[in-house]
C-alpha cells in the first residue's frame, strides 16, 4: 500500500511539474553574449593584449595583426590582471571614444595636466581625468571635424568642468 501512495505522489509531482514547465511557464531563457568594450592595447606584435575600458587586461581577446587601437604605455600587463591608476584613467577615456574616432587615436599618456591622447596627425587631445569623457569626446569631435581650423597642435578639454551660460542674443532693435 505505502508503495503504491509513493508511486502516485511522484507521479503528481512529476505531472504538475510537467504542467507547469510545458503550458504554464511564460518566460524563455535566451542566451545573450555581452562583448568587453576594448579601448586599448598593451604590448606590441604578437605581445600585445587587449583593455577593456573598466582596466580588465582581456588576454583572450582575438587581435589583428595592427590593431586599430591607441596603445597604453605600457610594455607588459600589470600581475594582476586589471589596471589601476592612471592606467585606469586612459583606459576608460580611450573607452569612451566614438567608433568613428578609434582609428584615428595612436596613444595616451598620463602628462602634467592628466591624460592626454595623441591622434595619428600628431594632434595631443588633453582630457584631464575621465570624468565627463564621453561629453569631452563630443567637444574633440567637434574641434577636430572643424574646416576653419588650418593647424592645431593641442586641444584643452579640462574646461568642459566648467558650466557655461550662453551669452544673450545681440538686440535688432533700432538697427533698421
């Protein structure tokens, strides 16, 4: 008797289960594969390994044979796998760069006045430290896509810190 009242409560757990999982269950479990941002490499050639733009070294990271990635000052990675630091500062600067950008970023430095970023034109873009990057890669944008401006050797944007006002409209009036 206890053996039959076993089998038939298994079998219920096993029916409501199967009830549950096949005609109640309304959520599917689907697969999503979330790629690193890569900022930056480390190394040169065969060496080199790829950054993520939160300072994790990405070892695994498939390279091409020249990167189209701005190089970190660095000749080896840090022991223990993450970057701190300044490091850290030109990492998430150089993530925060528009795509469009990329291929034209050489390398980073930290200098005197923070991180600095040199495009393959030789033009430094000094950024400070990487708060507001994405809005201080903006205002680089804007800069250097400029066709009145014939020759630069730097851009300053430690000032996008500041808040601005715009200055009022000129008056028309009485100029008829």
């Amino acid at each position: 008797m206890s053996r039959r009242l076993l089998a038939i409560v298994l079998l219920a757990i096993v029916g409501v289960g199967a009830v549950y999982f096949f005609l109640i269950r309304d959520t599917v479990v689907t697969p999503t594969l979330m790629a690193p941002d890569v900022a930056a490499t480390i190394g040169e050639g065969d060496d080199a390994v790829a950054v993520a733009a939160n300072g994790a070294i990405l070892r695994w990271w498939p390279l091409l044979e020249e990167p189209e990635l701005p190089r970190l000052p660095l000749s080896e990675p840090p022991k223990g796998g993450r970057l701190a630091g300044p490091m850290l500062e030109q990492a998430r600067i150089l993530g925060a760069a528009p795509d469009s950008l990329r291929p034209y970023l050489a390398s980073s430095y930290y200098g005197e006045s923070g991180v600095d970023v040199e495009t393959t034109s030789g033009i430094e873009l000094r950024f400070g430290d990487a708060s507001r990057a994405a809005l201080k890669w903006k205002a680089a944008a804007a800069v250097l896509a400029d066709p009145s401006i014939e020759a630069l050797d730097y851009v300053d944007l430690h000032a996008l810190g500041i808040r601005f006002r715009p200055l009022p409209k000129p008056s028309t009036k009485g100029l008829g």
